[in-house]
C-alpha cells in the first residue's frame, strides 16, 4: 500500500473515532446529572465516613485519627450487641412473614376478581404510609394499655390491660406485624410476575390431574422464583435500615429494656444524642458490611433454587 493509501485509511480512521466521540455527547450529557449525584451525594460522603470512622469526633472540635478504635469499643459495647440482637430477630421473622403474606394476597388477587384496580391500590396503601411518624404513633396508641387491640380482645371475653408497645417481650413484636402490615410493594411486584406465567402451563397441569395446591408448587413457585428473590433482597436491606417506628413508638430511647432498639436508632443515638459521630460512622460501615454479606450470601444460595428462563 502506497503512502498516499495509508494516510487516507488513517484520516478515514480518525474521522469515524471522531464521529464515534461526538455521538457519545449527547449521551454523557444526560447522564450528567446522575453522575454528578453519584459522585457528590454518594461516592464522596462514602469517603469522608469511612474516614470519620477512623477518628474521635463531636461535630465541634476537629476530627482525631484514632484508627480502628472504635470498631474495637464496638465489640464491647453491650447495648450496640443489643441492637444487633433486636435488628436481626426483627428481619429474621418479619420479613419472611412479610412475603408470605404478599404472596398469598398476590394469588387471590390474580384470579380476576371484579374490583381489582380498588383492591391493589388499597393493599398497596399501608406500604406509602407505614413508615411515616404519623402511622407510628397511630401504632403506639393500637397497642397501648387501652388501645383498639385490648378493646378486640374485650370483645372475645379476655380482659387485657397491659401495653403491648410498653412490655419487653411484645414491644418489638408490634413493631414486626408493623412491617408485616407493609406488605403492598412486596405483593404489588408478585402480581405482575403472576400475570407472565403462561395459562398453558396450568391447563396442562390440569389435565395430567394436578390439584390448585400441586400446580402452585410445581408452577407457581418455579416461575416466580425471580421475583420472590429480588423481594427478598429488597426486603432484607429495607429492614435493616427501620428506624422511624423504633424511635416513634419508643420515644427515641429503644425501650422498654431495648427491646426495640434497633440498629439505626442506636446509630442515630450515638451520632446526634451523644455527639460520637466517628463511633456512629463506624456503626454505619459495619451495617453496609452486614447488608453486604447477606446479599452477597442470597446472591451465592440463589442458584439452588432460583429459576430462570433457561
């Protein structure tokens, strides 16, 4: 090839890289804004945590290095292992609950029953509220000693005058038919991935003389496999970061006894109550670890019982 040839394939060549970096423009124009958030609401704060964990600080006096101290004090913190206690025993029950409920509702629900548009909105209604200050204290008023609960027990014949929100061994089980309760966003999601399964396969079913309960074990769970994994995920992150009703329904305390004492509010305890914003940084990277391991856990179990098209 003569030079001539050469140096055109070359301009010919730079003209197609410079027609490819100018398509990419428009691109990196819209992106922009979600880059430009990632980096500096995101990334960046990421960054100046990690360092705060890493030192004494009270939001007054200038931040001191003091390395992995705090991690350690963790370890020996008696109410930060409460915490722990009460958090995971909140996500272990509540959440699985949770899902059960929005799978079944899910179910009835696809059948096409009239109404339906009303009945999905209605369900889906407690997951928009739930987590407000105002549902909170409607919450801690239901399960007083003279809440709307002890007044349905009345009408069965049982006579209960103690507060459920105020007794050690329920509080934190108030808080999970709370979650429970929050079950639309969960089942809203099971709906669709209902409505993707082929009929086919259930009037096939039906005629090798498979029964509702056998069909739904068989199809139902299979194909909506997918879907109940990414509720799990999302569910298992959501109720590690609660906080709201914990500090609304306990009155920022964590009680009674911590019983509801929950990982973020002894988080937020320590950071804006007791101004230890390097110990609360550290509480906060390890919660990101924890939520991290769990995911990673579902995401390696996941293959063992997730199915997917193929």
């Amino acid at each position: 090839m003569s030079a001539a040839s050469e140096f055109a394939v070359l301009l010919k060549n730079r003209g197609k890289a410079k027609d490819k970096a100018t398509d990419t423009k428009p691109a990196l124009g819209f992106l922009a804004p979600w880059l430009i958030g990632a980096v500096c609401l995101t990334f960046v704060p990421m960054v100046i945590s990690l360092y705060l964990s890493l030192t004494k600080y009270n939001m007054l006096t200038s931040p001191k290095f003091v390395g992995l101290q705090n991690y350690a004090t963790l370890l020996q913190d008696t109410r930060y292992l409460q915490s722990l206690k009460v958090t995971f025993s909140y996500v272990i029950i509540s959440v699985p609950l949770q899902l059960i409920a929005a799978l079944a509702l899910a179910v009835v629900l696809d059948r096409g029953m009239r109404g339906l548009t009303f009945y999905r909105s209605a369900f889906y209604l407690p997951s928009m509220l739930g987590g407000s200050v105002a549902i909170a204290v409607l919450w801690k008023m239901v399960f007083g000693s003279d809440g709307l609960f002890n007044q349905a027990l009345g009408l069965f014949g049982l006579d209960v005058t103690q507060s459920w929100i105020a007794n050690t061994a329920t509080a934190n089980g108030t808080l999970m038919v709370l979650h429970i309760w929050q079950f639309g966003s969960p089942m809203v999601i099971f709906l669709a991935g209902l409505r993707q399964i082929p009929r086919e396969l259930y009037e096939a079913a039906s005629v090798d003389g498979a029964g509702k309960w056998r069909q739904f074990l068989s199809i139902t769970l299979p194909m909506l496999s997918p879907i109940i994994f990414f509720n799990l995920v999302m569910s298992i992150i959501n109720s590690f970061q609660t906080f709201t009703q914990a500090f609304v329904v306990s009155g920022g305390t964590g009680g009674p006894n911590d019983a509801t004492l929950f990982y973020t509010l002894y988080l937020y305890m320590q950071g804006f109550g007791s101004m230890k914003m390097g110990y609360a940084a550290a509480m906060a990277w390890i919660l990101v670890i924890i939520v991290a391991v769990l995911t990673v856990i579902n995401f390696a179990l996941s293959k063992y019982w997730v199915h997917y098209d193929d």
